[in-house]
C-alpha cells in the first residue's frame, strides 16, 4: 500500500478545529532557546519548532513537523495531536479533564507518532475509508497489527501502535473523537510489534585491533601533521587573493620569463586525480597563481587564444628539456619529518596543493572529533554542542564544557573531564572551525543560513579509516583494520576500557553523566562498560606485558646475585628465571630489551603481580581451586581466595617483605595482651607461624 499521501476528497481547509484556533501559538509557557518565529496552529504543511532549540547531532531538521502528507481530517487530527503533546499543560487538555504528565514530548517523539500516524491514515484509507475512526473495533486494529508486522519492519510497527494508543488518549480533544477504547489493552508496544526484548547492549565494541591504530594515527594528524596542513592551508590563502586585492599583470610574458629563471622554482603538479583533472598533470591554475604573485588564474586558462597555448607550451618544452623542474603539489611548505613504516625518515607527505589541503583539513578535522569522542567519552550531541571557548577546569583538573541533552529538557551545561592530548586536538579543531561550534565543516561554502556548517559524522565515519590507510607509506601510519565506525561507538569503548581500571566505575558514572545515586551501584554504567571477548584478550595481553616489563628487574637481580625469595613457588620461579638466562645466552643481543622481556613474558605467561606477593598462576598447584567444582574452577586462579603462606604458587620477594614484617610485628603486639582469650592466642600464634616462614627469609630487612 501506498503511504506517500492521503487523498481525501474534500481539502484539508475545510477542516476546522473545535478546540484550537488556526493563530494559537504551537509552543506556549515555554523557556526558548532561540529568538526564532513561532508557527501557528492553522499552518496546515509545516511547523519550524527551532525556537525550543536542536539537538546538534540531530541536525536542524530534527525540530521540524511536516504535515503534507496528510490531507483532510487526517491533517487536522495530526496538528491536533501534535499541539496536545507540545503543550501537555494547556487549558484546553485541562478543560478536557486530560491530566497527564507535564513535561512535553520533544519534537523527536513526536516526529515518530505523526510518521506512525501517517502509515495508519494509509492503511485505513486503503482498507476502512467507510469506517470513522470513532467506529473502530479491536478486530479492525488487529487487522491492521497482522497486515503491518507481515511487512517485517518492526520500528514502523511499533512507531503505528504508539500512534494509534495516542488517538485514544487525546481522544477528548480530537475534533470528531478518536478511538474510544484502550488499543490492545495492557499489552506492550515491543510484544505487539513481534520483536523479542533484549537485555544485552546493542552498541557495538570497537575491537583493539582497530582502537590502538586508529587513535595513533589521529594523535599523529593532531601532534605532528597538523603543523604542516595549517602552514599550507594560510600560504594558499595568502597566495589565493581576494578580488579587490588583484591587479592586471599587465607583462604577462615577461612575468613567466623571469619566474622560469628564478633558481628554485618548480612547476605545479596534481597529487590527486578529481573532476576533470589527473595525478601528475600540471596544476595551471596554482602554476598562474605563482607566476603573478596570486594576481591572476587566467595566464594559462583560455586555450582558444594563440598566446596561452604558446605559453603552456613554452613550460611544457623547458620541463622536457630539463631546465624547469616539476614539485608535486607546488606550495612551498615543507613537511615534518617522520620515522617510516620501513625505519627511514623523511617528510609525510611529498607536497601540497588546494585539494590536498581540502582533503587534508577534512582527515584533520575528523580525526579531532575522532579522538575527543575516545578520550572524553561524550555522547555524539554533546560532543556536536561543544563550542569555541569551551575549554575550562574543573575542580583543579583540565575540563570542557558542552551541553548535557539526553533526558534532558533546557539548557544543562556541565563539564567533562579530559586530559592534556585532548585538550590540544580541540585547539586544533578551534583552528579549524569557521563557526562558534567546534565541529563543522571545513569549507566556506558549505555553511548553512544559520551559520550551522555540515558534518556527517556518520558519512565521515565510513571513510575515515580507508582515508588514514590510503595515505602514503611515508607517513608513517599502521595500517587500521576494516571496521565500520559509527559515532556512538566511541564512548561505549573507552568505558570498557576505563572499567578495568580501580574504582573505573565510579569514574565512569561521573564522566558519562549515568544519574545514580551512588555511581558504583549504577545498573546502567556496570552494563554499559562490561568487556567483549577481544577486550578481554587485550587486558590479558597488557597485562602479560607489564608483568614482563617489571620481571626485566627480578632477572637482572639474579643475573648479579641469588634474590631472596619466600614461599611455596619460590624455587620454581628461581628455575624460570634460570631457564630464561639460558635462552637469553643464545638469543638476547646486547641491550635487547624487546627480546628479553618477550622470553620473561613467555616463560610467566600465568604470573600476577601481586602486593602481598606474587602468585605463579598454575591451576594444579593453586590452593585457592581446590575443593571446587569443575566448572567453578574453569576460570583459573582466584586472588580473593589466596592462600600466600600456603599456596604452590606463591611467590614472595624483598618487595613484598615490608608488608610481612609488619603483619609479624602487628601479631606479636597483639600476642602481648594477657587477657586474650585462648582460643584467640592460639589461632594468632598460628597465624603468627605462618607469617615467620615467610619473614625468615628476610632476616637481615
């Protein structure tokens, strides 16, 4: 069936309404954001609510109700719906009896209910055109429920059953009525609609593989590339005139002659191949632009005149005779140096011109926004509210200020947390932004009425990472696994990662703004920052990393002396590291540290480091499995479960003596007290026992 349009026989002017004049204001007792004109009830095809303000992520369109869809009573019935949820607190819902929440919907919700409304005028058109709504039956709807969920789009599904219940609840104040009976009774609107409910986060995970490249190579563009692109982007605007700055170059000829002789000039060359030009031609335009000192684009322009096919002609010849070199790009800015994928060192990029900086300056800008949404973990709205001098601190730390916006009704401006290298990639991007927002386009040209500049993050999204892989091999990035990038995937990574950290929930319920009471007991961020399988791995793998990292010190120890080592797995950590000196012998070159710490990770591929000291990670020899299930021991050691004086895979070290000789000095303090109780003696003095096996060691500490 056809939802384009409804075609009723009689035009929607006929239709007044019995409860709201066409001049009533649709937005009143409001706090506006916007000195924009407010639309009135009567405007039959579109209501512009931008003076309640937009959600910058949604876009500017996101505050506009279209009604041309709908003709006749259904026009009307859909404005009506829509003033009732504009104003839930209006006389005229009052004067009804209709008392419902006060908070009115935002114009989002009420875009889905007037779209859902649209495909039930469609349906009903189609199927009950006799049949007044007020008429309706429970068998029609479900008619209607059986022929919607046979086309298998579930979000139209729901969004029509959300429509309809809708035409009862304002039913009072519909012109004409609406449905007088509760739609479907107490059933919900995802059951009805015929999707399963699902508890697990649907926001995908960025895997490691992808993270780690992908912010390298934004921190690159911000640290080090950035430098360059802006350097060249304000000589091509110097070069570039205005208008009313260019004068006639009133020799041409002489002009070419003397920039053709000047040592160290070079022609122009495309770097890349758009519209009707092509990688390695001679860029004329840049080349004009260079000959008369940004005065003209036309020395090389017109081929139907004789002289300027005599000049192109005259370069093409001395480029072929040797005595004009060519430069890629032709703008003379030279590029950073940087250590290459193959080790050599040399610039990033071999040139610039005007649209290698445009594709430059979107790479940079993109790869701002990238970062700043990794680092800061804010949702895409905030991150879009962000303006110009939005830096800031926040009780001591360094701290950017953007709008809060989901959930939320106003302006609620609050501060997030960041960090030094975050801090710089939005002064890069306030370089970049033409506008007050902080994230925009990067071309004049495609400003909006508003001053809004047009940036599809998800369109950016999809190419970014192919963008990052198709730069040279002399820029030095790692190559970034496909992956398809949205925006939304950002902060739910960072929050895994951030979770692993101690106290990284109560972090994380501050920083990604989860309303809870107590941060740690928040349902919503616990689920939100749960790890993936990938992550998992990842944390493992750091973890064997710095673990071998701090091994490095244990091995150069015993290389020089015989460590002092305390606890039931202290020989078999002694054999390791004397089995690692044997291989480092043959293997480790003079000051290989990489080497070295790749065989101690290998070797204590199950250590954990610990305080109280180390345990070697063996599941046959861990005290703290025995006695278990099967299935309760699969997931190996368990530190809450350590036995340290007892355990086979304890390990304790002159780092952890300290702590020992205190406990034992602690026991022996409390061993003094005549009046304890024997019962309690004897299980200090056991304890006390236990303790002096390990403290023994450490005699002379």
């Amino acid at each position: 069936m056809s939802v384009d349009r409804i075609h009723p026989a009689e035009p929607a002017a006929t239709f007044a309404s019995a409860y709201w004049s066409a001049d009533t204001p649709v937005i009143s007792h409001r706090q506006l954001e916007h000195d924009y004109a407010i639309p009135l009830f009567g405007d039959e095809r579109r209501w512009d609510l931008g003076a309640l303000g937009w959600n910058p992520a949604a876009g500017r369109h996101s505050v506009v109700l279209t009604f041309d869809s709908f003709s006749g009573e259904w026009n009307l019935r859909a404005r009506e719906l829509a003033m009732a949820l504009l104003n839930p607190v209006h006389p005229v819902l009052r004067d009804q009896m209709l008392y419902l929440q006060a908070t009115h919907a935002h114009p989002k919700t009420i875009r889905s209910k007037l779209e859902g409304l649209k495909h039930f005028a469609a349906w009903h058109a189609a199927n009950l055109p006799d049949i007044p709504i007020t008429d309706l039956h429970q068998s029609h709807l479900d008619h209607f429920l059986t022929d919607s969920k046979a086309v298998g789009i579930h979000f139209r599904t729901r969004q029509t059953i959300d429509a309809i219940r809708e035409l009862h609840t304002y039913e009072a104040v519909l012109t004409g009525g609406g449905i007088p009976f509760r739609p479907w009774g107490d059933a919900t609107t995802i059951a009805l609609s015929g999707r399963k409910s699902n508890t697990e986060l649907s926001t995908p995970v960025i895997p490691p593989q992808v993270w780690w490249p992908l912010l390298r190579a934004c921190w690159q563009y911000i640290n080090v590339f950035s430098h360059d692109i802006f350097d060249a982007a304000a000589k091509w605007a110097a070069l570039d005139r205005p208008q009313d700055q260019r004068v006639k170059v009133g020799h041409p000829e002489q002009a070419i002659a003397a920039w053709m002789t000047t040592d160290g000039n070079a022609v122009p060359l495309h770097r890349m191949t758009y519209g009707r030009f092509r990688e390695g031609e001679i860029h004329w335009t840049l080349l004009s632009l260079l000959v008369s000192d940004g005065h003209s684009k036309q020395l090389f322009a017109e081929l139907t005149r004789s002289d300027v096919v005599h000049r192109r002609q005259r370069v093409i010849d001395a480029i072929a005779a040797g005595t004009l070199a060519t430069a890629r790009g032709g703008l003379q800015t030279r590029a950073t140096a940087v250590e290459r994928a193959d080790g050599s060192i040399g610039p990033w990029i071999d040139g610039f011109d005007p649209a290698t900086i445009r594709a430059q300056l979107k790479i940079l800008r993109n790869a701002c926004y990238v970062f700043c949404a990794a680092l800061t973990m804010m949702r895409d709205s905030e991150l879009m509210s962000i303006k110009k001098g939005a830096l800031t601190t926040s009780y001591g730390a360094p701290a950017v200020r953007s709008q809060l916006r989901k959930g939320r009704r106003g302006a609620h401006h609050r501060n997030w947390w960041i960090i030094e290298p975050v801090a710089q990639a939005i002064a890069v991007a306030e370089r970049l932004a033409l506008g007050d927002d902080l994230f925009s386009s990067v071309r004049r040209e495609h400003r909006a009425h508003d001053g809004a500049g047009r940036f599809d993050r998800h369109s950016e999204l999809k190419q970014f990472i192919s963008q990052l892989n198709d730069q040279s091999a002399d820029a030095g990035l790692e190559p970034i696994p496909s992956f398809h990038l949205a925006p939304h995937m950002f902060r739910r990574t960072m929050a895994v990662i951030t979770a692993q950290q101690p106290d990284g929930e109560i972090a994380l319920g501050i920083q990604l703004k989860h309303a809870a009471r107590r941060a740690i007991a928040n349902g919503t961020t616990s689920g939100y920052a749960s790890e993936t399988p990938e992550w998992a791995a990842e944390f493992e793998h750091e973890l064997q990393e710095a673990v071998a990292s701090r091994l490095i010190g244990a091995w150069s120890s015993h290389q020089k002396q015989e460590i002092r080592l305390a606890g039931a797995g202290a020989q078999r950590f002694r054999d390791q590291l004397a089995k690692v000196e044997a291989e480092a012998d043959s293997e480790v070159k003079v000051g290989d540290e990489r080497t070295l710490r790749t065989l101690l990770r290998d070797r204590f591929s199950t250590l954990r480091w610990g305080t109280v000291n180390h345990c070697l990670g063996i599941p046959e020899q861990a005290a703290c499995l025995k006695g278990l299930p099967a299935e309760a021991s699969a997931g190996g050691v368990m530190p809450n479960r350590c036995q340290p004086t007892t355990c086979g895979n304890s390990v304790v070290t002159d780092e952890h003596a300290p702590v020992w000789i205190a406990e034992e000095r602690d026991l022996v303090a409390k061993l003094r007290d005549r009046k304890m109780a024997p019962h309690n003696r004897k299980q200090l003095e056991a304890e006390l026992e236990d303790v002096r096996r390990i403290t023994r060691k450490f005699t002379d500490v």
